[in-house]
C-alpha cells in the first residue's frame, strides 16, 4: 500500500548550518573579469537541466571562492535556477570538484541529512506538481524569476527517510541506465566519426597501400586490392586517384520544407506524420530523430513539396542555427529551416560525417541579414568526394552496427525514461505501493 507523507516546508529539511539556503552573489561580486581558467567551478544556468551539475564550466580563483564563501555549494547539495529557465534543478556531483560557487541566477539547499535525502529531493523538485507550483509562484515583474523566500516557503513531501532512499534508488537506478546508454552513444559516435575521418579525410588506407600495407583494418582484402596507391591532384584538393569530387546536389537528392499555415486546422488537428523543424533537432543528444513535437495532416502535407521523406534521410538545420543534423529513424516532413539529403543510392552514415567535417564550409556558404541562413541553391555545390562503391559499402558495413546500436540504446533510453516520468509523481507522492 501507499505511504502517508505528511507535508512540510523547504526550509523544514534545511541542514541546521549556516547558509544551508542561499542564492548567488550580489552582481558586483561576481563579475566576467573574475573568471580564470581554472580553479572553481561556477554553476551557471548552462550546467543546469541534468540530474547532475554539469558541462562546460566557467571558474574563478581559490581566493575569489573563499572570499564568496556564503555562496559555495558542495556535493549533495540541491541548486535551483532563480531567473532564466525556472524549474530547472540539479544535484552538485560527488565530483571532480568539492566545491562549486553558485552563479547571481542559482540558489542552493543544502539538506539535513537526517530528515531528508538529496537524490529523493531532486526527483520531488522535478515532479510535475512541483514544476507547477515553480511556475504557479513565478515572480512575473520584470524578468520572471524566483526568490529564496519562495523556495523557502514551497510545501514538499516528507516520507520517512528510508522510503526516500528506496524511491531514490528506484528512479536513480533508471536514470543511471540512461546516462551509460548515453556514454555508450558518445563512444560510438566518436568511434565512427574516427573511421570516417581516417578513411575520407586522412586517407589512411590508400597511404598505407602506397607504403607498401597488404591490408587495412576494417576493409576487405578484395576491396583492399582495388584502392590506388597514389594521389590525384584536383581544385579541390588531393584526392586517391580514381576518386572524383563533386558536388552534394549531385551526390544525393537535396530538398527544402516548409511550414503550411498553422491557422488552419486541418492541417495540423488529429495530425498522423513527423513534421520536423530545428527545434526538435536542437534537444538530441545523438544525430537520431526518433520523432518530433508536433504531427501534420495528410492535408498539410500536400502543402509541403518534398512531401514525406522517408525514413534514413539525413536532415540538416539551415538556419536558427545552422549545424544540427541526424538521420530520421521515421518517415518526416520538415520546416523551411531544415535541408533534407535522400540518400537512395550512397551511405546515409557517409553524408551525415561529410556534413559534419565540413561545417566550416556549410557556413561559410550561408547568408542572411537577420540570421544566418544556408540555401539550397548555395548548399548543393559544395564538393564532397566520392569514393568507389566498394569502399562506401565496406565503410557503411564497418559502421552501422554502431548507428544500430545508438539507434537501439536511444530507444530503450526513451522506455526508460517514460517509465521514470510515470513513476516519479505517484512515488514522490506516496502513491504507489512500496
């Protein structure tokens, strides 16, 4: 059966020490000259949004830490975001560091450890009911923001300390899941991304051919016996001999999107397929679109040329910003600020780490008075060289079992974290039987 929780006061699991809760320096006393390259950390908003305080960190000397001491935050302990995307909620890590300054838009709780667990109180700030009552309690005069006399006064849950821990370890043990998976994708991206360089970039194995190598790791040896040996010069740069540059548009199929009139509901109401814009590019962790926020109509669709692209098209944001990319694991139709690459007869892997490599180049080709933006008219002439068949295919064949296998955690990381989000307001809340 449930747990009774009874309720209490942030300020209620407050550690009795002094600054247990507190925000971030005045302005004046943090400002960007006092950053270094190292030192402590600084937890700004851009480390936020993760279970844990993470990502690029900005630092300011030991003697500037201690001189803000009032404002220090250390492992286990709970910041919050004060202005700039509130509700966000993090945990400061058990390390590399073991103390952190909290930026002018953070506060941070440090908890009594004797009343409350700090993993259960992370997941208890990120249930819906209390993301709700952030946004219900929002100070709305100038820019919108939370004071520490909100947070102070928020009501929360207060289970006994050992149910904490069992629903902790409960919703951590999924999240722990997620984050391997997720450090599994980075290694084979990275590790695909290596191959892809060294093959195409580098051209590692046609140089180790004309330095007298009988094979090369990863490519057959009938396919091995094909390459040339040496190099061809072209406008473009060096390529193997027999090896041609040409341009993307003639590469593969290059096409736009666009948005039909969000007005019009039978566009959009009761909408069947994938319609992607760079927003929903922007928030994956690995080039995968698995699905996309919003679904259009058959009747919008007709209103967007290229149609429904089918699924292993490789997407490209064109603007605001241009960069993003994945393959679509699901047929989509996509906005006018995506370029989309239909990849019929060549490696969908081999243009997506093309189009990666030669970013630069996609940018530097972009105009735009407002933002930057990259046509397709200036997209499909970019030179890309193509290889032979043969060496595409047992490029694509060394690969994919890494993209399958990004494919595969990404999916069971969405499962995971479906179950996570089911299971975190009836288990904050006592709900579910124990």
């Amino acid at each position: 059966m449930g747990v009774e929780h009874r309720e209490v006061k942030v300020s209620d699991i407050a550690a009795s020490t002094r600054n247990a809760l507190v925000g971030g320096p005045f302005g004046s006393n943090l400002v960007s000259r006092d950053y270094v390259e190292s030192g402590v950390p600084v937890i700004r908003g851009q480390n936020m949004g993760e279970r844990w305080v993470s990502g690029e960190f900005a630092f300011v000397s030991e003697d500037k830490a201690d001189s803000l001491s009032s404002n220090l935050a250390r492992p286990g302990d709970i910041v919050f975001t004060q202005r700039g995307t509130l509700g966000q909620v993090s945990l400061v890590p058990p390390g590399p560091y073991d103390r952190y300054l909290v930026s002018q838009s953070q506060m941070k709780l440090t908890v009594n450890k004797e009343l409350a667990d700090p993993l259960f109180y992370y997941y208890v700030f990120s249930s819906p009911s209390q993301q709700e009552y952030i946004q219900q309690n929002t100070i709305q005069s100038g820019v919108p923001h939370t004071n520490l006399g909100t947070l102070r006064e928020s009501p929360i849950p207060l289970p006994p300390l050992k149910i904490q821990r069992l629903v902790a370890e409960i919703l951590g043990s999924l999240d722990d899941k997620i984050e391997l998976n997720r450090q599994m994708n980075r290694t084979l991206e990275a590790m695909a991304r290596a191959i892809f360089k060294a093959w195409f970039v580098d051209f590692e194995p046609v140089k180790a051919k004309a330095a007298g190598a009988r094979s090369f790791h990863g490519i057959p040896e009938r396919v091995f016996d094909q390459l040339p040996d040496c190099f061809t010069e072209a406008e473009q740069g060096l390529v193997p001999e027999g090896w041609h540059w040409m341009s993307i548009g003639d590469f593969v199929h290059v096409v736009g999107g666009a948005t039909p009139s969000t007005k019009e509901e039978t566009y959009w109401k009761d909408g069947i397929h994938p319609f992607c814009t760079p927003k929903d590019m922007s928030r994956l962790e690995s080039p995968v679109l698995l699905d996309t926020q919003r679904l259009i109509t058959d009747e919008g669709l007709k209103k967007i040329s290229s149609g429904l692209l089918p699924s292993g098209t490789v997407l490209l944001s064109s603007r605001a910003p241009i960069g993003y990319l994945a393959i679509s694991e699901t047929p989509v139709s996509v906005n006018q600020g995506i370029i989309a690459m239909h990849c019929e007869k060549v490696s969908n892997l081999y243009i997506l780490f093309w189009a990666e490599e030669n970013m630069d180049l996609i940018k530097a080709h972009a105009g735009g008075s407002t933002f930057a933006e990259i046509s397709k008219r200036n997209f499909r002439p970019l030179p890309i060289v193509r290889p032979p068949v043969e060496i595409l295919l047992a490029f694509d064949s060394l690969v994919r079992p890494f993209y399958e296998q990004i494919v595969s955690n990404l999916r069971e990381s969405a499962k995971l974290a479906e179950a996570r989000d089911t299971l975190l307001p009836q288990l904050v809340s006592g709900n579910a039987n124990l």
